[in-house]
C-alpha cells in the first residue's frame, strides 16, 4: 500500500514564526493608573512591535499571545511600570529556520 501524503497548506510549510502561549501572561502593567494619570501618549502602544499594548478606556489591555520576547516594554516604558518575564518554559515565541 501506499503511504498516505499529509498535505499542508503553502502558509504551514513556509512558517518562520510561531506562538505557543501560555494561559497566564509573563507580562504585567504594575499600576495602571500610571497609564491613565502620568502617560498621556501610552508610549508602549506605539514602540511594542508586536502591538502588545492596547489602551481602551482607562486601562491598558496586555495581549500577551503574540509577543515576540524582545523585551522593548520593559526597556521603553518611561515609568518603569511593565513587569516582563520570560514566559514559562515550552511557551511564547517558536522559530523555525529553514
């Protein structure tokens, strides 16, 4: 008999980057009435290249999923208010090379 062909679409075998996220977030906002009292332009929003940081109403949402692990929050925030860990081991960004 012959073997079966797993077929895949031209996204699946053309795939550099990927994301195994974790159920809880390795990224936290400290206070967010930081965020809504002493930073008008909500820096994070505009320098996350991964668009991480979205600011609704009066407070930051964190969509933690897609982070690329690059750790520009944590460097970038002008209060120092973003808490970043690496996310817990088997999770967060997966690469693939060739």
């Amino acid at each position: 008999m012959s073997e079966q062909k797993k077929y895949q679409t031209i996204e699946e075998k053309q795939y550099l980057v990927r994301f195994n996220a974790d159920t809880k977030s390795h990224l936290h906002v400290k206070d967010e009435s930081i965020c809504l009292t002493k930073c008008p332009d909500k820096i994070c929003t505009i320098f996350c290249p991964a668009e991480i940081y979205k600011w609704e109403d009066i407070r930051m949402h964190v969509g933690y999923e897609g982070c690329h692990e690059c750790g520009s929050c944590r460097i970038g925030c002008p209060h120092q208010n973003i808490k970043w860990e690496y996310p817990k081991g088997g999770h967060g960004i997966v690469f693939r090379l060739g």
